[in-house]
C-alpha cells in the first residue's frame, strides 16, 4: 500500500523533472540576435512571431544573462508577426490561470 506521502513525493519529483526537461527543450530554441541592418536576412511571419511568443518567457530569462538572445525578432514582417507574436505570448503567459473548479461535498 502507497503512503500519501510518498506518492506526493515521487509526482512532486516527476513534476520538477519533466519541468526542468521542458525549460531545456524551449530554451533551446531561444531565437539569437542577427544583424538588423544586413541585407541578406529574411523577415519573419505570423508562425515565427507565434512560435517566438510561445517561448518569450524562457528567452527573456536568457536574454538577462547572454546578450545575444532576444525575446522579439527586429527582423519581421510588421503585421503579421506582431500578431503571430501576441497570441504565442497569450499561450505561453495566460494560459497559466487557473480553470478548475473546487466542488462542495455537502455532508447528509
């Protein structure tokens, strides 16, 4: 028989463990700096702008401490981007609130 305790703890370490795995896996791919006035770079769109808005809170940790990543692409499209980029940025940021609902127990 399992002891609360004990099956708290192991879904506690399993929780932090695929926490850190998916910490690692987006700050990988945490877009870096390029040249803003080099000709040869090619703007970015909406699925860009979506994707960098989704990983905006783990570049922003980075970005404090190595300064050739940034949180938002110089190199855009305009429009597009921006939108691509608020609502990854909604995904990542808002989609943490809490949706459960508590129910009562009444006691007969």
């Amino acid at each position: 028989m399992k002891t609360p305790i004990n099956f708290i703890r192991k879904n506690l370490i399993i929780f932090i463990a695929a926490l850190l795995l998916l910490l690692f896996a987006l700050s990988s791919c945490a877009d870096a700096i390029q040249y803003q006035y080099d000709k040869n770079i090619a703007s970015v769109g909406f699925w860009y702008g979506l994707w960098h808005g989704i990983i905006a809170p783990i570049s922003f940790i980075i970005s404090l401490f190595n300064n050739k990543v940034a949180i938002y692409a110089v190199y855009n499209n305009g429009g597009w981007y921006n939108l691509g980029f608020l609502l990854g940025a909604s995904i990542s940021i808002g989609s943490s609130s809490r949706v459960s609902k508590s129910r009562s127990r009444k006691i007969i």
